[in-house]
C-alpha cells in the first residue's frame, strides 16, 4: 500500500482519529495570538484547523489523506467555517514562499529525510519573523509513554528540531507530558514541543 492507502484506509475506518477538539498544547500555546495566515502540515481530520479558523485565522490545511481532507471539510463547513484545504503529499507540494505567519506540524512522525524535507519547506513557507510550531511524540515516548509510533526513526527530540531551524530564534524547546484516555491507550504520553520564529535577515 502505499502512504496515502494507509492513511486513508486508517481514516475511513474510525471516526474522529484523534478527536475533534485541538491539540492541548496547540490550544494552550495559540490561544489569543493575533489573526494571522496559518500553514498546518498533514492536518489530518482538521482538529487544529478548525480551532484556528474559529479563532479568526485564515488556514491552508494539507494532508496526504483524501479521505481525512474531505472528512475535515465536512466538518468546516458543517461549523460555518473557511478554510483551505489541500489534498496533496508534503513530498511534492510546494508552498506559496514566505506566505504565512504560522506553521504548524502536529505529529507528523517521518523520518529523518522526510522530516528534513518537509521542514525545509515549513521554513520556505513562512514569512522572515514568522513562527514554527511542532508538536510530536518525543523518542523517549518509545520506553517511558503510550501511543505514538513504535519505530525510534519516526520519532524526534528537541535536538532533532533544532537543528532542521538553524538561525530560528527559540521561544520553546522541550519534553512535555500529556495525559491519554482513548480507546484501549491510558497514560502519559511523552511529546516534544518547538516553537520558534524566523530570523529577518
Ligand atoms: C498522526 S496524524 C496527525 C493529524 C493532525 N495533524 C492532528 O494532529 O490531528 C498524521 C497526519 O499526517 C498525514 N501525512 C502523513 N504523511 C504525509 C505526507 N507525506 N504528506 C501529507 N500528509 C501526510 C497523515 O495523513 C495524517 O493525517
């Protein structure tokens, strides 16, 4: 199969995936920042995009999945919200260059090749002064947290981060801990957060 296969055969079997309220992280660190153009890469059912846009931004969600775009459109619309949405593989889609203040990546778990490529294209997609915002599963999740990928290559530290922004200016960088009750998963999960913004040069 190949990566959209999967995906949307993961979509189309279960209903909300990872829930329909936003990432608590994405919630608590984006809360009440000004109405600014937001990039969220593989955006997957629109979780965050659907609390952005409600917050007043104006969102470009991608994703690889089809299935879960048209899911997610579903839902905007059925919310009296815009946003736009691109079904297309972060491999080969290209962003408008230095078009958003904001991008956000909410585990999307690559590895170490894709990873770099697609967080080279986060940084040619948002405007000098603008601001990444990552949040992951951290590789430490793999012993000491639940859920997640259980592959260590798709899993990040803040090191790994870091060094995909050279010259980022870092507001965050680090372990956070979130606690899971879904489906058969109970526990703490382990994340990474980074969230940093673009050096004017
Ligand atoms: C764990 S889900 C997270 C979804 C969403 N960001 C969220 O937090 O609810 C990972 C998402 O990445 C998407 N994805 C994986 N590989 C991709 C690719 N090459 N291009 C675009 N999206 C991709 C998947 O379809 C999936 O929706």
């Amino acid at each position: 199969m190949t990566n959209r296969e999967v995906w949307n055969t993961r979509y189309a079997e279960k209903g909300a995936a990872w829930g329909t309220d936003p990432n608590e992280f994405v919630a608590d660190r984006l809360g009440g920042i000004p109405a600014c153009r937001v990039l969220d890469l593989g955006s997957g059912q629109g979780r965050n995009a659907r609390w952005l846009a409600a917050a007043g931004h104006h969102v470009t969600a991608v994703d690889i999945s089809d299935v879960a775009t048209a899911q997610a459109q579903q839902e905007a619309v059925a919310a009296g919200l815009h946003i736009e949405f691109v079904a297309a593989d972060l491999a080969t889609w290209e962003p408008e260059p230095a078009g958003y203040d904001l991008v956000l990546l909410s585990y999307i778990q690559m590895s170490e090749e894709p990873r770099r490529l697609i967080h080279a294209k986060a940084d040619r997609a948002l405007r000098p002064g603008g601001r990444v915002f990552i949040v992951a599963h951290h590789l430490d999740n793999l012993e000491h947290g639940v859920g997640g990928p259980q592959s260590p290559d798709r899993l990040y530290t803040e090191r790994d981060l870091e060094g995909d922004f050279p010259g980022y200016v870092i507001d965050e960088s680090g372990v956070v801990v979130r606690h899971v009750e879904r489906d058969d998963i109970r526990g703490d999960a382990i994340d990474v957060i980074f969230s940093a913004t673009k050096p004017v040069r």
